[in-house]
C-alpha cells in the first residue's frame, strides 16, 4: 500500500469516527440560524467525502477543485452562526426580497471582525484565516483549470500537494463536525467531538487546527 492509499484511509477512518459520535448528538436546535449553520457544515463534510473519492479514482486534479468548494461551505457556515445578523435571515426567507449572500471573502473579512471581540473563536476562525492567507490564490488555481492543473495532467501529480489537500480537508472537515456539533443542546457532548482527534493527528494540516479547546 503506498502513501497515497494510507492517508486516504486515514482520512475516511477520521470521517467514519467523526460521523458515529456526531449521531449520537441529542436534538438540534430548530432555528433558522441553526437550521442553516447545520446544512452548510454538512454540505461541506460532503465535499470531504467527494473529495475522497476522486483522489481514490484518479481524479486528482478534480479532488483539488472540491477542496475549493469544501472550504467555502465552512466559511459559509461559520457566517450563519456568528456573523449574519437576524435582518440577514429574515431577508433570507424573503422570495422575493432579491437578498444574495456575500462572497466568500467578506464573509472571512466578518469572521475576522468578529474574532477581535469574541476571541473563544480562534479555534474556528484562526484556521479559516490562515487557509484564506495561505491558499486563497492556489484554490481558485485548483477551480478554474489554471495552467498549474493543466501541467499536472502530463507530468504527473505531486506527492506533497496530494498530501497538502487531503490534509486541509479532513481539518475543514473536523472544523465542520464540531460547528454542526455546536448546534445542539448546550452540554457534554462536544467533548465527544473534541476527542475524536485523538489518534487522528497525523491526517491533519497546520497545527492551529488542533485547538479544539479556543474553538466555540
């Protein structure tokens, strides 16, 4: 079994681990806010699993642009718990009132606003930042075909930006399950989440995705 292999399998045991103690969650807060929160965390673990599957089957290239689409979601989802405000859900439920959600970058940019007044969101915040600083230009690369996907396509795909991807998205992923976790009764159960890293560590990114304590 090569590396490859190894780190998908890695990566799928940490979604499977992640998806069992995210079952037992007791009820889910019902409102919109919640509601929404909750259907972006789990677009988004998702993309995680699509983004498995073609990195299983070869499509490489394809995987990358998934981690594009994987990030936004969170991104997404991170704004409808601590950003948007009520107007912005009433304006939401509103067919008619033509209301479209900023892109991607301002919602960063309020999640950024927002963490110098509620730093207990390092733990979610931080890693979006660092993703948006370190890979905005690569990502949207990985999205629109650029001449960097094209290359590979002849030459080969890289072991290391095949480590790099898979690795962001089980972090976007953990980040996800823990926010859809936050969306239940207030209680013991994120401990069960905050767990679920333990013995997972090595099919993570970047170490500010390993402060599940800082994150709310």
């Amino acid at each position: 079994m090569n590396y490859e292999q190894i780190l998908l399998e890695q990566a799928e045991a940490f979604a499977l681990h992640l998806g069992e103690r995210i079952d037992r969650m007791p009820e889910r807060d019902d409102s919109h806010r919640a509601l929404a929160t909750a259907f972006a965390c789990e677009l988004g673990i998702e993309h995680a699993y699509a983004l498995r599957i073609l990195f299983a089957t070869g499509a490489q290239n394809a995987a990358c642009a998934m981690l594009h689409v994987q990030y936004d979601a969170l991104v997404r989802a991170a704004w409808y718990a601590y950003v948007a405000s009520d107007a912005d859900f009433r304006a939401m439920l509103d067919p008619d009132g033509g209301f479209s959600l900023p892109h991607t970058g301002r919602m960063v940019h309020g999640l950024k606003e927002q963490l110098a007044g509620e730093p207990l969101l390092a733990g979610l915040v931080k890693p979006l930042l660092a993703m948006n600083d370190a890979y905005s230009a690569a990502l949207a690369d990985f999205e629109h075909g650029g001449i960097n996907p094209m290359h590979r396509t002849g030459s080969g795909f890289p072991v290391d930006l095949f480590d790099t991807v898979v690795r962001c998205s089980s972090g976007i992923m953990y980040l996800a399950f823990r926010l859809l976790a936050r969306q239940g009764p207030a209680g013991d159960f994120i401990q069960l989440i905050d767990g679920s890293l333990a013995g997972f560590e090595d099919a993570l990114p970047m170490t500010c995705f390993q402060a599940p304590a800082q994150a709310t």
